[in-house]
C-alpha cells in the first residue's frame, strides 16, 4: 500500500496489539509496549484518534471531525493524514485497505 493521502483516506487504521492508549483529561498517551516509544496525543488529536478507530476508513473519520469541528473537509484531510503517518513513521498503527 502507498502512503498517498488518497490511499490514507480509504484506508482503515489498525492498532497493533503492542500499543497502549490511555486517555487522561482529553488528551492521550500512545505507548509501543516493545520499542517504549511515547507518543502524546492533545485534544484534537485524541478526537480524531476516536474518530479513525470507530470508523470504516480514515476518510470517514475526517469527514465525522468535519462535522464536530465545523471545519472544511480538505482542512481535516490533510491534518488526519499527517497524524496518521507521523503514528505510522512511529510504529504506532498500520494501514488496511
């Protein structure tokens, strides 16, 4: 699978069974429990980790966080693309299409 945001977008984001994540006061820690590599989520990154785990494909994701947000689609696009290949570049999740 390429990493082009279009290919992103259709994707569904998997979580390995190595990553913890726990929510604390809206924001998030994301831990791979074999690298010990930390990953800070704030609460807009929190939110759209939520979005992208109860949805069928990161795209949908974006377009739930339009919604809430009241922001444009394209905007949210590209912002949950780039949170995905920063937590992808990090060993964090994976891409299924």
């Amino acid at each position: 699978m390429t990493n082009t945001p279009s290919a992103v977008l259709a994707a569904r984001m998997l979580v390995p069974d190595n990553i913890l994540f726990q929510e604390v006061a809206g924001n998030a820690a994301l831990l791979n429990l074999d690298t010990e590599t930390y990953f800070g989520l704030d609460d807009v990154g929190t939110r759209m980790w939520q979005a992208m785990e109860t949805s069928a494909t990161i795209g949908d994701a974006a377009k739930v966080l339009s919604d809430v947000y009241d922001a444009p689609l394209e905007t949210l696009q590209h912002d949950i693309v780039q949170l995905v290949l920063n937590l992808q570049k990090n060993g964090l999740v994976g891409l299924s299409t």
